[in-house]
C-alpha cells in the first residue's frame, strides 16, 4: 500500500463526537411538538365526527362533503337515505356528512 490511512488525533480530556441523548434531544422535541399541533388536533376531529355521524336519526338537516344539503329520511349502518329536493331521495354514505344543520335551516333556503 501506498498511501497510509491518516487518523485523527484526540486532545486529552476532550470527549468523543455524539453527545449521546443530547443528540436525540431535538429529535424528541420535534415529535412531541408534532403530536400535540398536528396529531391530537386531527384525532380530536375525528372522533367529534364519528360521533356526530353515530347520532345521526331521522329528520336531521344535514350537509354533504359534495354541498349537498338535505333532509335525513332513513338511516342504515352504512348509508343514510337524504331528500335533497320534494320526492327526491338519494342515499349517501354516512362519512360523507360534514354537518348537522339547526331544524329549520333549510327552509330558510
């Protein structure tokens, strides 16, 4: 060979690169900030919206993710059965509902 393979020397008392944990400590911090701006918010979200979708009953005015409002005339475990216009009823999946209106909104139409 050559060309011999140069190391780098260590000055007495100085400690070795990578400080251990304080070198994972920004990392950490990052997921933790993560969680509770990104992550607990949206699970927060969701379950408000499972339950809104699990209480849904006959008679509830609601609004679609298409911008479709409507009256709730039949409720099933996957679909809901919503008249969208006098004598026209179209079935819509239940995840699909954004919001549940006050009585009367539609009227006010």
């Amino acid at each position: 060979m050559l060309i011999s393979n140069a190391y780098a020397q260590q000055t007495a008392g100085q400690a070795p690169p990578g400080g251990g944990l304080a070198s994972f400590l920004p990392l950490i911090l990052m997921f933790v900030v993560l969680y509770f701006l990104m992550i607990r918010p949206q699970m927060k979200r969701a379950k408000e919206h499972r339950s809104m979708v699990d209480a849904l009953s006959k008679g509830d005015e609601v609004i679609t993710g298409g911008g479709i409002a409507g009256k709730v005339t039949d409720v099933g475990d996957n679909f809901v059965q919503v008249e969208i216009a006098a004598n026209t009823v179209v079935a819509i999946q239940k995840q699909t509902i954004t919001a549940v209106l006050p009585k009367g909104t539609l009227k006010a139409l």
